[in-house]
C-alpha cells in the first residue's frame, strides 16, 4: 500500500552545507527503500512530502522525527494514495531563493514559507504550483 506523508520541521543547522548533507543523504538512503519525494526549505523551514510503502514512510517519519538536525517536527498531512506524484524523483529540491515570491504569498499571509501557518492541503497545494512552474530541482 502507498502513502504519502507531508511533514514540516525548522533546521538546526541553517548552513548551506547542512542543508545539502540532508539532501545528498535523502537520494543516496530513499531509492533503496522504495521512498520518492520532494523538499522544500527556505527561512530555516523544511517542508517534505514522502512517498512509499506505508511501513518504509513510517520508519523515515519516525527517523526524521528522531534526527537532531531538525525540530518541532510536525506532521500536516498523511493519505493512503493510489499513485505516486512524485515517482520520477528520488528527492527533488526547491530553492526558495529563486523563486517568485508572489507564489508563495499566494498560499499564506506573508511571502514567506510557513507550513505551520496553514493546512496540510494548502501546503501540498505550494509543492504542486512550484512543480507545475519547474521552480523544483534535482530530479534523478
């Protein structure tokens, strides 16, 4: 069975590298276990949406909930999906510094990401504008 699990978290670690280390951890560790997504980080905000077997997106949640590089892991959204939405990707990447912020001000009261400000739906809703304008990169 396939799930889909969207989560938000704020990183401990703000530095460009930290951010690639979790990056460059999610495509080498996901594809083994059957897990495609996409993440999101601007302002020391992570938002991620997971995609997999319901018991390996359960074990990488229950991970992620545990890794000292994130805090105030919380939860948005989680759905039994009968097709991925993102199954071309091991781990795709937006740069919110590159893109138009009026996307993001389209979301919430603020051009800002904030994940914890507004539904589950309305968060997945930003991941699907910002693929629709190819604001996502690393797709493998």
């Amino acid at each position: 069975m396939l799930v889909r699990l969207l989560y938000a978290s704020r990183a401990v670690d703000n530095s460009p590298e930290a951010i690639d280390a979790i990056l460059t951890q999610s495509r080498e560790h996901n594809p083994g276990c059957g897990i495609t997504g996409i993440l999101c980080y601007g302002g020391g905000v992570f938002l991620q949406a997971i995609e997999g077997g319901r018991s390996a997106v359960n074990e990488l949640y229950g991970h992620i909930q545990r890794d000292v590089r994130h805090k105030d892991v919380e939860l948005l959204h989680y759905e039994e999906i009968a097709e991925r939405r993102f199954g071309g990707w091991t781990m795709g990447k937006v740069n919110l510094s590159k893109i138009n912020h009026s996307i993001l001000l389209k979301y919430s009261e603020k051009p800002e990401l904030d994940p914890y400000s507004v539904s589950g739906a309305v968060s997945f809703a930003l991941l699907e504008e910002l693929m629709a304008t190819a604001s996502i990169i690393g797709r493998v």
